[in-house]
C-alpha cells in the first residue's frame, strides 16, 4: 500500500501542537517547554516583586521621620 | 446566550451571609491546630520584623545605600510568606472538607504563588483606584492563595477566577466587614500604645519613654508598626473566610459538602466501632476468665506453663 504523502510531517506538528497546548503556563507534565515556560513567568514574577520593593525603597527614602509637623503635634500635646 | 444567562444567574446568588461567613471563619480559626497557625506565623513574621527594619533603614539616615540586596531579599521573604500562607489557607481547607492535612508538591505550590502573588502589588492598588474591580481582584488573589496547592498554573487560574466571580454581593460586604474590623483593630491598638504607658506611670509609677512623650504616636514607623500588628491580627480571619467561600463555591458544581459529611460519618463510624470493640473485650474478658471457660484455651497449646502447685481447673480429669 503506499504510503500517503505528509504523514511523517502531520505527525510532527501534531507533536509540536501536544507541546504548545500543554505548556501554556503548566509545570509538571513533563514537557521541558512547559518547565522552561513556568521557570520563564516565575523570574517575571521575582523581578516584578523586586522592582515594586526598590520603587517603594526609592519612595521611602523621601518620607518625613514625623507625618505631623512639630507645630501640630506641640499644640496637642505637651512637648518634652 | 441562555447558558451564560444562567451561569450569570449563578453567579449572583447570594450565598451565605457576610456576617454568618465570618462566623464561621472565627470558629475555623479557634478550630485550627497549633500546626496550622505554625505554618501562618512561620510565614508571615519574617516577611513582617524585615518589612519594618526596611522601612526604618530607607527612611532613616541610610538612604539608598544596600537598597538592591534589602529590595531582593525582601521580595523572596514575600514569596516564602505566600507559601506558607498557602499552605495555612490549604490545611483549613483540608480540615473543612474532612480530608487529611499533608504538604503536598511544594514546588508547584511555590511556583504557583511565585506566577501569580507579585502581581497582586500591581493590580489591587490600580483595582482600587479604578474602585470598581477591587472586591474581584482582591477575591481572585485571596483564591490563589487558597486553591495554590489544587493543581497546576493553569487550573489555579481557572478555579480562582471561576470563584471569585461567584456571590458577588457577599464578596463585597466581607471587604467591607473586613476593612471596618480592621479600623477597629487599628484604633484600639492605638489606643492601648496611648494608655498602657500612662496607666504603668499612674498605677506602678514606671517612668518609661513612651510615657514621657506622645510625640512617638507620630512618627511613621510606630505608625507603620501598628498597621502591621492589625494585620496579624486580622488577615488569618481574612484567609478563612476565603476558604469557606471557596468551599461553598465548590460544594454548588460538585457537591464536596456530601463528600465531606460522608467522611466525617466514615471516620466517626470506624471510631465507634473501635470502641464498641474495646469496651466489649474489657467487659468480656474478665468475665470470661471468671466463668472457667480457659480451658480450650490452654489445650490449644502445647504447654503453657508449669501447671505444678496450680490448683486443678473445674474441667480436668481427676488421677
């Protein structure tokens, strides 16, 4: 019987769709493309914490050692 | 177009009350075991005593000096804190369903939060300003930390949106409930670092610093301090009433809860039948051994003991 033209090449994508399909952001199925994409979102989301936390530090550098000014606080209460 | 008339229908159910739900998640958390509560604090404290000394150090005399190595070694305490509390919010949700509490596939639960939690410091403060999707948002990051240890990225995603959209109304008055208890808290923390200095000062006549000036009420890290405290204090309530939300959620598309009842029926069952056993040995045996019926027993075999100097049991021939 022969063969039909463009299995080999149809079994190959269908392969490669398998792979794709199951690693849309999917640890653990065994896929190394899966594991490589997981890794890939999990260092997206370390360098997005990191960069929010040296935003913050940067901000904070900025902040007032008192929220009240002495003024205020002196008239409420009794200053030392 | 009916289906998704339905699934809406659903979704806006009202499910149990935000009061009642709460309720529950008192009772949760009073239930929990020392382990449980382990796993929180193992989690939270560090993430917390690093998040204070960062904020003193950046607002104190240091500057932006070790600001990169502070910011990183932040942002892993902040991931270990969300696992840990995943694995809290896991156990009680364990406990709900009548299931066994075990650490299951670490690394995926870790992964899990690592994907999706940074992203909570971007979206709930832009959710809040936009005001509209803040009560969603905050429900799908409370989920993720809830639903972490069900499965992988992709079906943690799927569950948490899916429950996060279910009984709106009843989402939205425990953000309220939440938000005013955590006023609460706040105020009468404030209160006692107010009164506690005076009433030592009156009372004991302790001069300590707090009491020789109220000026440190003011300053931005006893501030900061304080609104940590409040959310300890707060948060494991927070993490449990999400839980019985999740639950609920899911007993409405699988009927968990009868599984639940039918376990706790099971492990109830076995327990009874084990002390029904127990009692009816205790109370059979004695009387068994009383009544001279050991014989078959001492027959079956060979020789038991040194029958010299023992009396003649009931049954024995006579020589």
């Amino acid at each position: 019987m022969r063969k039909r033209p463009g299995v080999k090449f149809r079994f190959l994508s269908g392969k490669m769709k398998d792979i794709c399909r199951g690693s849309a952001i999917r640890m653990g199925n065994g896929h190394p493309l899966s594991v490589v994409v997981t890794l890939f979102a999990v260092a997206v989301g370390v360098f997005v914490l990191w960069s929010v936390f040296y935003s913050l530090g940067r901000v904070l550098v900025h902040v007032p050692s008192r929220v009240v000014p002495d003024g205020i606080a002196g008239l409420l209460l009794d200053k030392p | 177009m009916t289906a998704v008339r339905v699934i809406h229908a659903t979704n806006r159910q009202k499910g149990k009350g935000s009061v009642e739900i709460m309720e529950e998640a008192a009772g949760l958390v009073r239930r929990a075991s020392a382990a449980d509560l382990c796993c929180y604090c193992l989690g939270t404290f560090p993430f917390v005593s690093y998040f204070l000394l960062f904020f003193s150090r950046r607002s104190g005399a240091e500057g932006c000096a070790g600001l990169v190595s502070d910011s990183l070694a932040l942002s892993f305490l902040f991931l270990w804190m969300k696992y840990w509390q995943s694995v809290y919010a896991s156990r009680l949700l364990a406990g709900v369903r009548n299931e066994r509490k075990e650490f299951l596939l670490p690394c995926r639960q870790a992964a899990v939060q690592t994907v999706f939690q940074p992203w909570s410091l971007f979206l709930l403060p832009l959710s809040l300003l936009l005001t509209l999707p803040f009560p969603w948002c905050f429900a799908f990051f409370q989920n993720v930390t809830v639903l972490g240890a069900e499965g992988d990225v992709r079906t943690v995603f799927r569950r948490a949106y899916r429950q996060s959209l279910l009984f709106p109304a009843q989402n939205l008055l425990v953000i309220l409930f939440v938000l005013n208890l955590s006023l609460i808290v706040y105020l009468n923390l404030c209160a006692a670092s107010f009164l506690i200095p005076l009433l030592i000062k009156k009372l004991l006549g302790i001069e300590t610093v707090f009491s020789r000036s109220h000026h440190f009420l003011f300053t931005p890290s006893f501030l900061l301090f304080l609104a940590v405290l409040t959310y300890l204090c707060v948060d494991p309530f927070v993490k449990a009433a999400y839980v019985l939300r999740c639950y609920y959620g899911e007993c409405r598309e699988t009927g968990a809860h009868l599984l639940s009842e039918l376990r706790a029926l099971r492990r109830s069952a076995a327990r009874s039948a084990a002390l029904l056993l127990t009692a009816t040995f205790l109370l059979a045996a004695p009387r068994y051994l009383s009544s001279g019926k050991t014989e078959g027993l001492l027959i079956s075999g060979s020789v038991p003991f040194d029958r010299k100097g023992v009396d003649a049991f009931p049954g024995d021939p006579v020589p």
